[in-house]
C-alpha cells in the first residue's frame, strides 16, 4: 500500500480532512508503531488539536489499515503476476 492510498483509505474511515490524514501519516512515518504507540497518539492529537481517546480511535484505524495491506502482500506476494 503506497502513502496516497493509505491516507485515502484513512480519511475514508475516520472521516478527517486530506491535509489531516497527511498530519497523521507524517506521525506514523516517524515513529515505530510497534514501541511508540503512547508517543505516537499524543502527536497525532497536538497536530490535530484533538483529544486523547480520539487519537487512539485514530491510530487503531490506521493499524487496520496498514494490517490490512500487510495481509494482502502476504496473501499475494506477487501482486498477481
């Protein structure tokens, strides 16, 4: 999954603007998603000037999300050649 399609995807389900989901894609791009998650949320919400719980409900999507890619590379390594 390319970052266009990612942020798409994302304002999709979370309902932010285009320039919002930038914000938080730039958020994830600079951090581990595996040992940050913490840090991670209390960016996203300073950036979009939101609260805590929302910033979670934000990044658990974009986990779906980016769960769900991985899953259709592991399904289809090739991409369908």
């Amino acid at each position: 999954m390319n970052k266009l399609d990612f942020i798409s995807e994302l304002t999709k389900k979370t309902g932010l603007s285009q320039s919002d989901g930038e914000k938080v894609n730039e958020v994830l791009e600079g951090n581990n998603l595996l040992a940050n998650a913490g840090n991670i949320i209390s960016q996203i919400a300073s950036k979009l000037n939101i609260g805590e719980d929302q910033a979670k409900d934000i990044l658990a999507k974009a986990k779906e999300i980016l769960g769900g890619g991985i899953m259709d590379k592991i399904k289809n390594p090739f991409g369908g050649q």
